[in-house]
C-alpha cells in the first residue's frame, strides 16, 4: 500500500518577523480547512503564542520542538502517526538552515508551499550583517513570498531597492509584498530583465551572469526545457552526476566570502573522464528538465536541469572567477 503525501507548508523567518501572527490569520480562516487533521510545529517560540480557541477549524495538535536534535527523521514520522494528520504547518526558526530541515523530513512530507515574513524595522540591519543576511538569503531561497511587515519603515525608493536586491539574491521568482499597520498591501513591481537572450537558437550566457542564469534556470526551468545554452564553466568531477557525467559549473557568492559555494547543472558527457577537475571550459549543451537523484530535497519530485553536451571545449579563465546571483 502506497504510503499517503503530506503536503507541508513552510513558514520561515528570523525570529519577531511576524510568523506566529501570519500563522494564526492563516489558521483562523475557514478556507483553509481542507478537511485533513492538521500537525502545527513551531521550531521557534517568540513573544507572540498561538490562539488554538480562534482557529476556523479544528483537528489541530500543536507540537513544539524545542531543540534542533529534535528535527529528525523516525520524530517527526512519530508526531505524524501521534496526530493523525493529513497536512503539516511548520513555523521554522531563522536560525537553523532550510537543508536541516530538508534532511529531516519524512519520504511522504512534501513541501507545498514556504513562506518568509521580516520585520520592516530590522530587515535592513539583518541585510547588513554576514552572518544574518546570510541566514536570510537561506530563507528566501525556498520562498515563493515574502511579507515585509511594519512596511511604513522601508516605504522609500532606496530601501525598496535594497530589499529586491536582496531577495533577487536569494530567488527570481520569490515576490515581495509589504504590509502596513492598516493592513492595506503593496506589491514590488520593479523590474528583473534577464541580460541574455532566452529565445536565441543558442543562448549565449556572458561569463559574469552565469550566476543569474543559474538561479533563473532553478526558479523557472521548464523555460529552458529543450533549449540549447552556451556558456563558460569549470569542471566538477562527482559521482553525485551520476554515469558518463560531470558537473559544469562555477564558484557563486550570495553575500560574503565565507558563503561560496559551486553551483552548476548535471550534464551528460560520454567522453567526461577526459575532463580534469576544475579545468576551464566552453560548453554547449541541451537543457532537459527531467528527475535526477542530485536535486533530492531541493525540487519537487527531485526533477531539475539536466543537461546533454553538444560540444565541449577548452575555456580561459576569467578575471572575476567568482559570479553572483544577481
């Protein structure tokens, strides 16, 4: 007997962004009842406590994990079985990283949607620091929005600014919406034109932008499902690729040195054990978006960019070999 999904909603943050609050109004509203007994974990206990007695609903067990070694495979299956539940509501805390959670969660849990809330007073003093901001950019890498609260503090043309930079770091496809003490919204609406040509025969990414094509080509894949792309990358020799492949791709910086990391695409190369590790090259090569085992809690169904080499060639080193992601 196949084993039920559970679908899980994700809502993340640094602590006093406005989880707790956005998690009540959300719990409060009958449409979001969908008839399933519902597990609420709060990873991160703040001012705010929950209000079970205003829920539109009921069927609702609230279950603190306290300590991260409590964020674990055989417990959460158990406050599954303990619950009963046909859906998950997870209040995550801000300093723990997203792959923890990833690690930790059931086969049958699967992630349905995150959302990210911060606090207009702080977001700019959180942007500002490594550490913080790094955490941040973790946040908002999974989150299709993110509700900046007390928005009358970055209600400017430069702090907007600041704050599309930020996430566009993090994610392209993440919107940003700003709530203000009256409860009215305000959408960001400005602008992310790509710097390449998504429908050129071949699209040609400049060596500087590998980055940004990276994060689109994650955020919005079945746009370069087919497609034929060219760019320049090092080599990366794992067996995580899988047989007869390789990864080609680059160093990416999302806030400070201490957050470098190789990001690239799987790719199909039947003559790729001629390739050295981290030799320079010039690929051209077919986009499929289809499962691989390397995309295994980052994307559902584990389904991502795969690539097919057409023509691999040696590359030049550039003079910034470090790209951004935005």
């Amino acid at each position: 007997m196949a084993t039920r999904e559970i679908p899980v909603y994700l809502f993340v943050g640094m602590l006093e962004s406005g989880k707790t609050k956005f998690i009540q109004e959300t719990m409060e509203d009958p449409q979001f009842d969908s008839g399933d007994k519902t597990l609420l974990l709060v990873c991160e206990e703040g001012e705010e406590e929950y209000d079970p007695e205003k829920f539109g609903f009921g069927g609702v067990t609230v279950e603190v994990l306290a300590d991260k070694a409590e964020l674990n495979t055989p417990n959460l299956q158990r406050l599954e079985k303990k619950s009963g539940c046909g859906r998950v509501v997870i209040e995550y805390n801000g300093m723990w990283l997203l792959q923890d959670l990833a690690d930790a969660l059931p086969p049958n849990w699967v992630l349905y949607q995150c959302l990210a809330t911060a606090d207009g007073t702080t977001i700019k003093t959180y942007a500002g620091d490594n550490a913080l901001r790094s955490l941040l950019l973790d946040k908002l890498r999974a989150s299709e929005l993110l509700v900046v609260n007390r928005a009358e503090q970055v209600n400017d043309e430069e702090s907007r600014q600041l704050i599309h930079k930020l996430v566009r770091q993090a994610s392209r496809r993440c919107d940003i919406a700003y709530e203000f003490l009256d409860g009215s919204v305000a959408y960001d609406d400005i602008p992310d034109p790509l710097p390449f040509d998504v429908n050129a025969p071949v699209i040609e990414i400049p060596d500087e932008f590998f980055g940004v094509w990276y994060m689109d080509c994650m955020d919005d894949m079945k746009k370069y499902d087919g497609k034929t792309v060219k760019f320049l990358a090092q080599v990366c020799q794992t067996p995580q690729a899988g047989k007869d492949s390789f990864v080609p791709g680059r160093f990416a910086m999302t806030c400070c040195v201490q957050d470098i990391q190789f990001v690239g695409f799987p790719c199909r190369y039947d003559d790729c054990k001629a390739l050295k590790q981290r030799d320079w090259i010039t690929l051209t090569a077919k986009v499929n978006c289809k499962f691989h085992p390397i995309y295994k809690g980052q994307t559902p169904d584990s389904v991502g960019p795969v690539l097919t080499a057409l023509t691999v060639a040696p590359g030049k080193k550039p003079v910034d070999d470090v790209v951004m992601f935005s």
